[in-house]
C-alpha cells in the first residue's frame, strides 16, 4: 500500500512539474505504390524529414503504404488508430482514400490531415468533418484560377476530362460552376479510370466537340494520358492541367506532348522563380533546401510539401494541446483538434494557414499561382 502511495504522488509531481509520460505517435498512410505513387513517394520522403520532437515531447511516426487503394487506406487507418494507438492520422495521398477514411477517425474521434486536394473532405462540416484537415489547395480555389486565366486569353468553350472518381467528379462541379460564371460553355464531359492504358474513345468525342481548351482533371502521372492522346489525335488548342500534376514524373512520363501545359499550383513549385515580395517565396525554399539536402538536386515535389505543410500545422498545434492533456489519451485527441482548428498565419511551402472552426484548410489566394510547362520545366507565368 506505501509503494502505491508514493507511485501515485510521483506520477503527480511529475505531471506538475510538465512533464510526460507518452509520446506522440503520428500515423501515416501514404499511397507509395500503385497508380498514386508518385505523390505518396515525396510524401514518405518528406515524413522522414519532419521533427523528431515538438514541443518538448518525443514523436514517433508510423508510416504505412495503402497503395492508392480506398479498402487499404482504410484498414491503414484502422490499424494506426487501434493498434498503433495513433494520437494523429496523416494520409491519405488522394482523395478517394482520403473520404473513405473520414469514417473511420470520426468514430474514434482522432484528428486528421489530409494530403488529398478535394473539398468535399471537409466541407460542409459536420460532426464527422470537424475531426478531418487538409494541406493542398481546395480543388475549387484552383479552378477559379483555371476559368480566370481562360477568360483573359479569351477561351469560350472547354472540354473536360478527369477521373472516374471522387477527384474527378470533385473537379468538374466546381469547374463547371467557374466556367458558367464567365460564359464559357462546357462542350464535352468525359471520364476515365487512373489504371486505363487507353482513351481513344474520349478523346474523338472531345476532338468532335472542337472545344477551344481542354481541362484534364487527373492527378499524378495517370493524368498525362488524356494529354498525350489529344495531341497524337491532333488536337490543337491549349491543354490545362489540375495542381494535382505538379512533379517532375509528370515532365517525364508527358515529354514532349505536355508542352505548353498550363496549370495552377502552390508556390513551391516555382519557388526560385517567385517575386522576393511573395509572402511564400521564404517558406517554399525552406522546404526545398530541406527535402534536396536529403534526397538530392532537383528531387523536391509539390505533394511531398502537402505533408511537410502538415507537419508545421502540427508543429503549431500540438504545444497547445499538451496545455491541457498528455499524448495517447482521448483528452488529447481532442485537445489537438481544437488547437488545428485555431492554427493561425502558419507560413508553409504551398502557403499561409489560418485554421477556423468552419475552416479546416485556411489557406487564401497567397496559396496558388500559374505555371507553365516549357522545354521540360516549370515556368511561373506572372499575373
């Protein structure tokens, strides 16, 4: 009975005096093979750059690869929560994983960050989004800036093609908005699968349509398909891409029949080439010199700075948390989605983030430029 008494007094001295008695565990589930590989690889590469404490307490990460598979991603997150007693869920790399996870860390209330573009992730909010953030840019911040370029150049009608999921079907509702709004008429929809080898067929009825533009609403490599058959088809007005292929396996797989592409995307991208008044510019080559210092010159992605930007949010939020709970408790799960929630002026490399309760991205137009593919590199084009 003594023993019991002195072991619980020196659990309360020690929780007086601040200090702690469970690290942070940080689940990761990234999409490192399968068709999304080429944003989950950075984002892997980018988690193991990340600090190895925050706030004076220890952080463990615990990444998994779910293979750009929904079924994975979920049982990923699962097993990250149960198992790896997870006090914070980072993942998935795209959105259809991304939404099907959503469930799963509402339940068990345990907060997460997304490193997938759609909105609908987390928006509208409700009981089971409040536990859900995100890093990239929403998809419809992105189209706006797409529908505004297209207007100055003086495109009047537009093709589309995306994916035949939640990404694509994301796009084209907030693409076909933005267009409506300046009178540019949607001539053709077509979808297609990230694993197809081949789009012939929606590629005729977008050459049929003889739009002025073409918007392909893919990510990662899979989007260069649509590109490159329009261009082996003969297709001769401007192709657009979405910022979810903006990394140099694009460049590679695209060649020569993505040239000229023209694309919104976060700063970091461009970073070197960015006005020295861009209130990013800092930000993005910080994590530019980080992630080439450790995988090499020209080896820095876009979508592996979505992870390193949800790093800092944490880095932000988690000291707040321990203010009121310790690591591996429902109190501090908690306790963190508050605090993400109150995340303010977080500079990053694909923006600024100031978190609200009815905003669970927080990030402004600071968060996007045009770019342009030119003799195999990115290029900004000033506004």
């Amino acid at each position: 009975m003594k023993f019991k008494i002195q072991a619980v007094a020196a659990v309360a001295l020690a929780c007086a005096a601040g200090l702690s008695w469970a690290d942070l565990t940080v689940g990761v589930t990234l999409s490192t093979t399968g068709p999304a590989a080429s944003l989950g690889i950075p984002q892997k590469n980018t988690i193991a750059l990340m600090p190895k404490t925050i706030g004076g307490q220890k952080v463990n990460y615990v990444v998994l690869d779910d293979a750009s598979d929904t079924t994975t991603a979920v049982n990923n997150t699962r097993k990250l929560i149960t198992e790896s007693k997870a006090d914070v869920v980072i993942g998935s790399s795209v959105t259809p994983n991304s939404l099907a996870m959503i469930d799963v860390v509402a339940e068990s209330k345990t907060p997460m960050i997304t490193l997938a573009a759609s909105a609908r992730i987390i928006e509208p909010m409700d009981d089971k989004k409040k536990w859900v953030f995100k890093t990239p840019q929403n998809d419809g911040m992105m189209a706006q800036a797409i529908v505004d370029y297209m207007a100055a150049k003086g495109v009047k009608s537009v093709a589309f093609v995306g994916f035949s999921d939640a990404y694509g079907e994301g796009w084209y509702d907030v693409f076909s908005k933005a267009a409506a709004a300046k009178n540019i008429k949607l001539v053709a929809n077509e979808r297609y699968s990230r694993t197809d080898t081949s789009v012939t067929g929606q590629a005729l009825k977008i050459m049929s349509a003889n739009p002025d533009a073409v918007l392909v609403a893919g990510s990662g490599t899979p989007a260069a398909l649509p590109q490159k058959t329009l261009v082996e088809r003969g297709y001769k007005g401007k192709i657009y891409q979405t910022h979810g292929v903006a990394n140099n396996d694009f460049l590679r797989v695209g060649g020569k029949d993505v040239e000229g592409t023209i694309l919104p995307a976060g700063p970091m991208l461009v970073a070197e080439q960015l006005p020295d008044n861009n209130p990013v510019k800092k930000s993005a080559l910080a994590y530019v010199a980080a992630y080439e210092g450790a995988n090499g010159k020209g080896s820095a992605a876009t979508f592996g700075g979505h992870a390193w930007d949800a790093g800092l949010v944490l880095q932000a939020a988690v000291p707040e948390a321990l203010k009121k709970a310790q690591p591996g408790t429902p109190e501090f799960r908690a306790a963190l989605r508050d605090a993400l929630e109150q995340v303010k002026e977080v500079a990053g490399a694909h923006g600024v983030f100031s978190m609200t309760p009815t905003d669970h991205l927080g990030l402004d137009t600071r968060a996007r430029v045009m770019v342009t593919i030119q003799n195999g590199a990115w290029k900004y084009l000033p506004n």
